[in-house]
C-alpha cells in the first residue's frame, strides 16, 4: 500500500492585535531675521511621522517626529501686510509605548501617529513660536507564517482510509514591494486670479482609481490633485491677503512595483505615503512649478479557498504516522461601502472677529463606534471641522483668521450584513470626499462634507489541520540494525523521522548533512542517511 498525498501552502499573515496610545510633544520655531517679524499667527498645520519602531514582548515601542507649516501675518517695514510661511521637518520629537499583549520580537507591524490637537504661543519677541501637540500613536502587530497543509490523502484502497475535509477561506500575501514615482506639473493660475507672491501651503492628494495586478507586477493608476494657500497682491488696496487656488484631478499618475508571483485577477492593497513636494512661482505669477515624489507600499494578496484534511482515520492493516497543527486564520473579510453626506453649521468662536469672505474649509472624519445589532452593521462617528476667513474690520483691511471646531456634526450609517454572528470582528474608516462651505452670516458657516464609510469584517477561525502524513515502515523479522536511505523529494525530517520510528534529533545528531535543517527545511535530495535501530545513526 502506498499513500498518495497531496498538499499546498500560503503564506498568511495573523493580526495580533492593535491599539492606541496619547502622547504629548512640544518644540519651537524661531523666524529667521531675513523674514518680517509676526503679528499673530494665521494658521498651524502638523504632521507626525513615524520613523523607528521595535518589539518587546507585549509592547511596541514607537519613536518619531512632527513636522509643521507655519503661516503668520506681519508687516513690512512700510507698514504694509505681509503674509510669511516657515516650514520645519522636526520641530518637535515624539517616543512611546503601545501596549499589545501576544506581541513578540520579530513580528511585524504597522505603526503611524496623527496630531490631534495643536497649540502654537507667539512669544513676545515675535520671532519665536512654541508648539505643543497631542499626539495619538497607532500599532497593529501582525505575525506572518508559511501554513503547509494537505488538501487530499488517497490509498489504492479507498475502503482502508477515512478521510476528512473542510473548507478555509485564507488571504495569501503573494507579496509586498515599494512604488515610486516622481511628480512634475506645473499649475496654471485661474484666469481672472491674482498672481501670487508666494506659495504659503501646497498640499498635493493622490486618489486612486484603478488597480491592476499582471505577472510578476502590480500597478496603482490614479490622478494628482493639489490646493495652494497664496499671497497675493490686492488690487484695491495693493496689500497682501491670502487666496486658495484648487486644481482637482489634473495629472494621472502611475504607482507600480515588482512583486514576484503577482497574476491577473489578484486583489492589490495601497499604503499610500505623505507626497513630499516643492514648489515656486514661474512665468511672473501665472503658474506654479510643483516638483516631487510619491511613495507607497503595495501588497497583493489572493483570497483562495482551500480544502484541507482536517482528520485521518486509517484501516486496521494501515499504521500512519500524522502530524497535526492548530491554527488561527483570519478569514477574508467582506467589505462594504456607503457614501454619505452631511450637512451642517458652526458659530465662530467669540475670539475671533466676524465673517468678510470664506477662504477654505477642511473636515476630518472619525469613526466612534461600530455596533451589530439584528444583522446590520451601525458605524457612527464625528466631524472635525476648520475654516480660513478674511475678517470684517472697521479699517477696510484684509486679515486673515483660521479657526477649528471638534465635533462640529455626527454622522451614522448602517449596512445590512445578515449572515454575520455576534463574534465576527469589526473595522470601519470613514474618508472625506469633498467639503464646501458657505458663509450664512457674519457668524455663521455652513458646510456640506461627502464622505465614503467603508466596513469590513473579519473572523478568526481556529482549526485542527492535518498538515503531515506518512505511512509507517514495517519490517519482516528481526528489526535491522540500521537502515540506509536515499532522500526523495518533498520528504521531510519528520516524515522520515516518523516513517522509520526515531526522532528527529537523532536524525541531526548522526547526520551532519541534516545539522542546520529545520522541520520543514527541504532535504537535499539523492543525499543518503543512516537511521539506527536506536535512532542515531551510524555515519
């Protein structure tokens, strides 16, 4: 009798865990004698940016920096407004911990921080600002292992082995690989707006439109869009104020990277990284030269459904050596999407004068909650809203003011997912699309935020698999001293371990070929062994 086996492999990757952590940062920026001094400061931006992070055990630990975009009003020697921006790659740094228990040295992780909140104090000198931040550090830990298993065991004699499968919904990570392209566009003014003096803020948004997966290759196609913060010259009062000029979808841009074992049809997941950009102003304030780099990490990944033994019942004239393994797979999670829309208004803070004209206005989505209730899925979450305004005042200038308000609207939707059970894990994200704004008073802004809400499900599944088998080798007689094999292909030191009735460390011990393989190091085949009657061998 002979067993004939069939088997696979994938590689997967198990989430550990993930969590949060708060941490608070301060730095200082000086402006430099070169630059008017500042009145006051417009407006503050930060990015936080993760740049070394390591494992102990339970813990990872995150250490990295914050970078900002200053924007301050000033006046020139003549007493003219003046509109500076001072840019800093690490004003402040940041190093904490996040705590998630099963966390080992040598997993992997993704880690990224956010600024939650900002403070920027003038001092009295007008040339330096002190920053302090609030910052929210996130870890997720994911353990990726190669999961061998057997998809069929068939004997000449069917009626002497009993067979049993079932059926894993498993994502295989093909593989990763980092893309890279470099942006170069040059952004035409408006007819009818007002050269710029200067380039306050340019933030630049890829957004993504089609994947595709090909051999060996996997490709991000989608299109660039920018928003320049300007200082422009007014014409009636031939003083600086600020203008925000907008270039939506304007240059198609191609992510790709080589992945081997990527094919048609698989599915491509974006990492996608801050755009690092340049700029300055060309053709005497018409147009703007952006120069750049967009980067991003792809991972493509197949959703494959496969069949596994999960038990092995052999005949009374059939011995089978087995080896079995449990294990914790994240099936392939379904994922549904809703666009949204949300209106609302916001009073300006007392601090701040009132209302002229409406420059931009931003939103940021946060998802609060994720609930199952009688096969729907409820996401609720909140809006954070900012807005740049020119003041009305008495003398006729034009000042510029930047105000923010936390939880400025709520939003909910749900989504019918009728199949699920109680234990199925959650993930939601909520992404802004598009805001506009209005003034509707003095007072008062309106605003309408489009949103897209995205959910997904996940389920960990714990199985008992077959993932080795081997029929044991009976001897006629007296038990030989030793025996002298030839290794095939796809044997295995515990097949042959296993076959032959030693162990696997003695199979190391005697065989210094075998020395520095593991369990399910491939054996060089056409290479011979000893086996000893008890389990050492004799050369």
């Amino acid at each position: 009798m002979s067993l004939r086996i069939r088997d696979d492999f994938v590689q997967l990757e198990s989430e550990i865990g993930s969590s949060t952590a708060q941490v608070v940062a301060g730095g200082t920026l000086t402006i430099p004698s070169s630059m008017p001094a500042a009145d006051r400061v417009v407006k503050m931006s930060a990015t936080a940016r993760v740049k070394e992070y390591w494992h102990e055990e339970d813990r990872v630990n995150v250490e990295g920096v914050v970078s900002v975009n200053l924007i301050y009003a000033g006046q020139y020697d003549q007493g003219q407004a003046y509109y500076g921006s001072l840019q800093s790659p690490e004003v402040a740094t940041f190093s904490h911990f996040i705590d998630i228990p099963g966390t080992l040295p040598g997993m992997s992780s993704t880690c990224t921080a956010a600024v939650l909140d900002l403070q920027p104090t003038l001092r009295s000198d007008n040339r330096t600002v002190d920053v302090d931040f609030v910052l929210e550090v996130y870890g997720s830990v994911v353990e990726g292992k190669e999961l061998a298993y057997l998809t069929d065991v068939q004997l000449g004699f069917p009626e002497k082995l009993e067979v049993t499968k079932d059926t894993l919904r498993l994502q295989d990570v093909v593989g990763t690989g980092e893309a890279r392209t470099e942006l170069k566009d040059v952004l035409s003014i408006p007819i009818g707006g007002a050269p710029p003096v200067r380039v306050l803020e340019l933030v630049g948004v890829f957004q993504a439109a089609e994947n595709r997966a090909a051999v060996d290759r996997a490709a991000v196609t989608g299109t660039m869009s920018y928003k320049a913060l300007c200082a422009v010259i007014s014409e009636q009062m031939e003083e600086e104020q600020l203008q925000v000029y907008r270039w939506d979808h304007i240059t198609r841009v191609e992510l790709n990277a080589e992945i081997p074992g990527s094919r048609p049809g698989m599915v491509i997941k974006l990492d996608l990284k801050e755009p690092a950009l340049i700029n300055r102003v060309i053709n005497d304030g018409q147009a703007i030269a952006v120069e750049g780099v967009q980067e991003a990490l792809l991972k493509v990944v197949q959703a494959k459904d496969a069949v596994v033994v999960t038990n092995l019942v052999p005949g009374p004239d059939l011995k089978l050596g087995m080896r079995e393994e449990s294990v914790t797979v994240d099936q392939v999670e379904d994922s549904v999407s809703k666009d949204l829309h949300v209106n609302g208004s916001v009073d300006l803070p007392d601090s701040k004068p009132p209302l002229e004209r409406l420059l931009d206005v931003e939103a940021q989505a946060v998802v609060t909650n994720i609930a199952l209730s009688g096969g729907r899925v409820n996401v609720s979450g909140y809006l954070d809203l900012t807005a740049l305004y020119v003041a009305r005042t008495d003398d006729f200038t034009q000042p510029a003011y930047y105000a923010n308000w936390n939880y400025a609207e709520t939003f909910e939707t749900g989504f019918s997912m009728p199949a699920l059970s109680a234990d199925t894990n959650f993930e939601a994200e909520a992404k802004v699309l598009n805001v506009q704004g209005e003034p509707l008073s003095r007072e008062t802004i309106g605003f309408n935020v489009s949103l897209k809400v995205k959910c997904q499900t996940k389920e960990a599944v714990t199985k008992s698999i077959i993932t080795e088998a081997v029929e044991l080798r009976h001897f006629a007689g007296r038990y030989p001293t030793y025996t002298s094999v030839t290794i095939q292909a796809d044997d295995t030191l515990w097949q042959l371990a296993t076959k032959y009735g030693v162990t696997t460390e003695a199979l190391l011990e005697q065989n210094p070929i075998l020395a520095e393989l593991d369990d399910y190091s491939v054996l060089p085949v056409g290479n011979k062994i000893l086996i000893s009657k008890q389990g050492s061998a004799l050369v």
